[in-house]
C-alpha cells in the first residue's frame, strides 16, 4: 500500500565507513604503535543492528534490499496474521477501520491487528534497531504498529532509526506515531522520507541518510582493545568490521592475536 491512493491522502557493499574505518584505524595506529606492546586483546563488538519492517505493496521491501546493501544488519518482516485483507477495499474501509481502532484505545492490545510470531523474539542483541514502515492514511501501518506496541519495552535504551515509504503524503504522523509507540528509546536523525517520486533513487537517499544516524558503531565493528594475557597464542583473527576470520587473506587492516596487522 506504499504506493496507493490510499497512502498519498494524508545499515559485498556495505554501507559506506570509510570515515569509520579510519577513524578505526588512526585509533588503533595510535594504541598499538609498536606491535610488539600488544601481545594478546579481546575484541570487543560494537551493538549489532537489526533491521524490522513490513511492506503490503512491495516498496519497503525495495527499500530494505537497499539498505542491506550498504550495512550490516539482520532482518526481520513483520506480516499479519491475517493475510486476505485487502486494506484498500472499499473505498479503505478495512485499513481506515484498524486506524480508528488504534486510535480509540491505543493502550489497550486488543486495539492492533494481530500479526504472525515474530522470528526474533529476544532484541537484547541489539543496540540498534531501523524501522521502516508504510504510511497508511498519514498515520504508521497499522501492522508494523502492533510489532511497535508489543516490543516496546525492548527497545528502551536503544538507538532506532525510523524509514517512511509513502506515496507523496508527508510523514510527520507516522513520526509521531513511532514516538509514541516506542518512547525510551534514543532516537537517532531525522527519519528518512521515500515516496514515489525519489523511491528509484532510494540508494542514493540511504546512502546519504546512513551517517547522520550516528549510531555507536553503525554496524558490528571492532569497538575497542583489551590487552587480555590469557588469551594470548588463539590465533584469532577480526576485521574492523567485527568479523572472525579463518585468515587474512584479503589486503587490508587486521587485528591478529591482539596486534594490528596490514595485509598489503
């Protein structure tokens, strides 16, 4: 429904860290100028990112394609539990109908459509979190409001992100419905607008939206080092990114056994 009538009336490419990265590096140059001074170090990983959405027309789903291109995230689809809903009907009376329904009584869960169990149950993985969602009505989906209502409280203390698809409508009640919806958490930027006239150039308006987020890592990445004796001689191997290695085959920077390495 991103794209309907009824929506307008109202984190391999990954994302681009070169400044992260050596920002990274320049620190690490700095602790570990002399490789013998660090013999062993435990890496320790920034929050991991989760990306959760719901799409009905197929735009948001575009847009989380997008998105994982350029970040390191796991994802996860919200979808309702009833699936033969045609929320456009009737002039959008279905659609309209779990609005006002929400609206009414927004405190009470009997209020928000029911949705299939979740994949991801447990969000204490995660430090940051991407919504996008669809407008329906100058308001958020009502679908992806009830993953919002029901997980609220794991997201205190979070950074998210928020990404708004709609047709041309503007976003400010969807903003305010995910404030409402998730108030402890820290929200991060100003929410991303995709409508149906930038929706091809999406990419591009991620790319540029990704680091004004300024969440703690953006992605899983090598936060800091921690000399760690005990471990010294595993033979672990971490890109800045985060991510084990087997071995550093590939040019770049490396942490090997606690000692910054450069592959060239």
């Amino acid at each position: 429904m991103e794209n309907s009538p009824y929506l307008c009336s109202g984190f391999q490419n990954r994302m681009n860290m070169k400044q992260i990265f050596m920002l990274l590096a320049a620190v690490l140059l700095t602790a570990c100028s002399k490789d013998d001074e660090v013999k062993a170090a435990t890496v320790q990983e920034a929050g991991k990112t989760l990306v959760v959405y719901y799409s009905y027309t197929n735009n948001c789903h575009e847009i989380v394609t997008s998105l994982t291109n350029q970040i390191q995230a796991d994802v996860m689809r919200i979808e309702p539990a009833d699936k033969t809903q045609k929320y456009e009907a009737n002039n959008y009376a279905i659609g309209t109908a779990l609005l006002n329904a929400i609206k009414a009584n927004p405190n009470d869960a009997a209020s928000y459509p029911a949705i299939d169990p979740v994949s991801i149950t447990d969000l204490s993985q995660y430090q940051n979190i991407i919504i996008v969602t669809p407008l329906w009505w100058s308001q958020m989906a009502a679908i992806m409001q009830t993953y919002l209502f029901n997980y609220s409280a794991q997201m205190a203390g979070k950074n998210v992100a928020l990404i708004v698809s709609s047709h041309s409508s503007g976003i400010s009640g969807v903003v305010a419905d995910a404030k409402r919806l998730v108030p402890d958490c820290t929200w991060m930027g100003d929410a991303l607008w995709i409508n149906a006239s930038n929706h091809s150039n999406r990419a591009s308006l991620i790319q540029n939206w990704l680091p004004t987020l300024n969440f703690e890592s953006g992605t899983n990445a090598v936060k800091s080092l921690t000399p760690d004796p005990s471990r010294r001689g595993e033979g672990s191997i971490y890109t800045l990114s985060g991510k084990r290695l087997a071995q550093a085959s590939a040019r770049g920077i490396y942490i090997e056994n606690g000692i910054k390495r450069i592959a060239q």
